[in-house]
C-alpha cells in the first residue's frame, strides 16, 4: 500500500523503507509506485537498493539507479522519466525470469546452477 501523495507521508513511507531489509518487498513498492505513476516516490525507493544489494555495472537495474537519479534532479525532463521506466521494466523482467528458472528447476529436481 503507497503512502499518501503529500511530502510528509511519502518521506515517512521511504524512511520505513531504509529501516528494513526486506529486498523483495522493496522492489514491490518501487513497480506499485510505478503502476501508480508515482515516479518521483519510486526513483526515490530506487535509491535505497544501493544499500541492499549489489548492483552489476552495466545492468538493467544500474541503468535504472542512474536514471532515477538523474528525474529525482529534473522531474520535468520526460526523458528521465521514458529512460527509469524502460530500465526498470527490463530489470523485473530479468528478475522475474530468474525467479521462473529457479523455481522451475526445483519442480524438476535439477540442482541449483552457479552464476
């Protein structure tokens, strides 16, 4: 559930969010922030996933870090916002597309694949 629109309670609801470690909920809140198109409060949720993961130079989810960056400073620049929101589509996608192969593997009893 996304806090409501005023400053006070989007800057309570990111604050909660520093406090806790729970990635996946995290990554939730930034794509229901998103579908809400509330992308200032997503960009500024995308901020917190330098702290709880390590992100690939190069990645989908580094391109979206960046661009979140870069609408938090100019929200008024839609090209910021064209290039967080393909960034993060892509990054779900791949992150789903891991969740899907991990679980499908289980099912079929295949060990766990490094990478």
């Amino acid at each position: 559930m996304l806090p409501g629109p005023d400053k006070a309670s989007e800057d309570a609801w990111v604050e909660q969010w520093m406090a806790v470690e729970d990635l996946d909920g995290l990554i939730s809140a930034i794509t229901d922030a998103m579908d809400a198109r509330r992308p200032q409060l997503a960009a500024r949720l995308v901020g917190l996933l330098d702290e709880s993961m390590d992100i690939e130079p190069g990645s989908a989810l580094e391109r979206a870090r960046n661009a979140a960056k870069f609408f938090l400073i100019q929200p008024q620049k839609v090209a910021y916002f064209h290039a967080f929101e393909e960034a993060w589509v892509e990054a779900r996608r791949i992150k789903i597309r891991k969740v899907k192969e991990r679980m499908r593997d289980r099912i079929m009893g295949r060990p766990k694949r490094k990478r």
